[in-house]
C-alpha cells in the first residue's frame, strides 16, 4: 500500500507539471479529462479513483455546509465521472454519487439528468447490475416525478438475474399509484433494506423520514392556525399550545428534534438544526397526471 500511494502521488504531481491549476481555486478539477486522468494513471487508476471519490464527497459536503447564498455545485458531477472511469466498477460512486446528485436545492445541485447519466454509465460497464436500473427507477419516480418511467426503469431491472421478486409489484405501484407518500416512502425503506453500503442506506432512511415529517407538519399545521383563527395571532410556541391541551409536549420531528415554529408566521417546518433540514419545497408529491 506504501508503495501504492508513493506512486499514486508521483503521477499526482507528474499531471500537476503538465496540467497546473492556480493556486487559489481549490474547487478545480486536477485533470479535466477523464480519459486522459486514466492514461496517465501509470496503472494505479483504483487507487486514483478513491481520490476523485473522496474530493467528490469533500467537494459536496463543503458546497452543502456552506454558508454562501449562491452554492455551486458545478464540480459534482465531473468529479464522479473521473471517478467512474479511473475505476467502472466503483459500484458506491455511482449509487450514492446519483442520490447527491439529484437532492434539490440547496441540499445539492438538483439535476436528476446527471444522475441518470451516471447510472447509465454505469449500466454500461455492468449491465448485470439490476440496482442501476432500480435507482434509475427511484430517481425518475422520485425527483424527476415521471411515474410511467420509473415504472419501465423498475420492470427492466426485474428481468435481470438475482432480481428480487417484488420489483413488478413496485413497478405496477409506481405506475398506478404515482405521486402517494406511501408509495415514496415503500421506495425509500426498499432502497435502505437491500443498499450495500452504510452511506447509501442512511441516505435512504433520511428520505423516508423526511417523508415522515412532511406527514406530521401537515397535521401541526392545521392546529397553529386555529389557534390565529381563535385569538387573532400565531402561538408564542409549542409550550404555548401545549398548555391550551392542543398538542402533548413539543413536538419532535423523526430524528427526535422539535420543530420550529414560526411565531410571526405561524409556518411549521424541521429545524435548521435537524439532520432532515431542508425539506422539499414542495410538501407533497404532485398526484398522478390522468
């Protein structure tokens, strides 16, 4: 491994002779061709892919925490795609690297397109991989909101040996049941249960709780307004409520945080101290189109 990483740095610096980045752009890609990166690799490209991998979760973890009104994300997807070609069958990279790729804005870029095309690389260099096909399905189905693909991402990906039975049924439920939380949340919780990776299946459980908590604010929401429609303002906060018997205690979202109420507006919505911060800015998933 000593040697490995020594050699891994020696065509690091030999790329940084040939390819040099200014000083003060840390957000630059070291080589911008990813076919190029994989010639002068020097035969080490897993060991550089790891790289790519571990500046691609450095470069969305720094954008997502990022207190700048204007986040790029722009370096993203490119970082990925190095990542994939350095190595095709970095199974991680293109499974979770879909997930931050479509999360919307502010929480990522956004662009379930790249996402798609990722996992369609993927496809490529492992055609056998029936869960490329399935998180195809998820992002079409999830981001994208387009039910009738999802569902033929779904159906492909049962016809693949190792399959698992239930792949036809959630594609029928995708289709017929497009736009239901419950369908969503059956989604996220089968992405959780057969995900091969840590990272992968917290991504997936934080969907589902997100879900959650877009089921308890549209329960909260209600009781805050009624309480304006009574006294003519907004509660002060849940202790307020709490001790007109409208609600027991503060309510706490999935991840055991109290929800934030907006005492001036009466909004309901996670706490920017949660780990479920944003949520979509849409509370519910459009119905299906007829």
């Amino acid at each position: 491994m000593a040697g490995l990483l020594t050699a891994a740095v020696g065509a690091q610096v030999a790329f940084a002779g040939v390819y040099t980045a200014p000083e003060e752009r840390p957000g630059l890609l070291w080589v911008r061709s990813p076919g190029l990166t994989r010639r002068l690799s020097l035969g080490f490209s897993a060991v550089l892919a790891d790289l790519y991998w571990i500046r691609a979760v450095q470069h969305y973890g720094d954008t997502r925490l990022s207190s700048s009104s204007k986040k790029s994300y722009d370096l993203l997807y490119p970082l990925l795609d190095a990542t994939t070609t350095l190595d095709p069958r970095f199974n991680i990279a293109y499974r979770f690297g879909a997930i931050l790729l479509s999360e919307g804005y502010p929480d990522g870029p956004g662009n379930p397109d790249s996402a798609i095309a990722l996992l369609e690389k993927g496809i490529r260099e492992a055609p056998e991989k029936w869960q490329y096909y399935r998180d195809a399905g998820f992002v079409e189905y999830w981001w994208r909101q387009d039910y009738t693909a999802a569902s033929e991402w779904f159906l492909e990906a049962s016809k693949l040996p190792d399959a698992p039975v239930w792949l036809p049924t959630i594609a029928a439920r995708a289709l017929g049941e497009g736009g239901d939380r419950e369908a969503a949340r059956s989604l996220w919780m089968q992405l959780a249960e057969t995900a091969e990776h840590d990272w992968l299946r917290q991504a997936a459980r934080r969907g589902a709780m997100r879900l959650d908590a877009e089921g308890q604010i549209e329960q909260l929401q209600p009781i805050v307004n009624a309480f304006r429609d009574e006294t003519g303002r907004f509660p002060t906060g849940w202790i307020e409520l709490a001790h007109t018997g409208r609600v027991r205690g503060i309510p706490l979202d999935p991840s055991g945080v109290p929800y934030h109420l907006d005492a001036a507006t009466g909004a309901v919505d996670v706490s920017p101290d949660s780990s479920l911060f944003p949520l979509r800015s849409e509370r519910l998933l459009p119905k299906r189109n007829p």
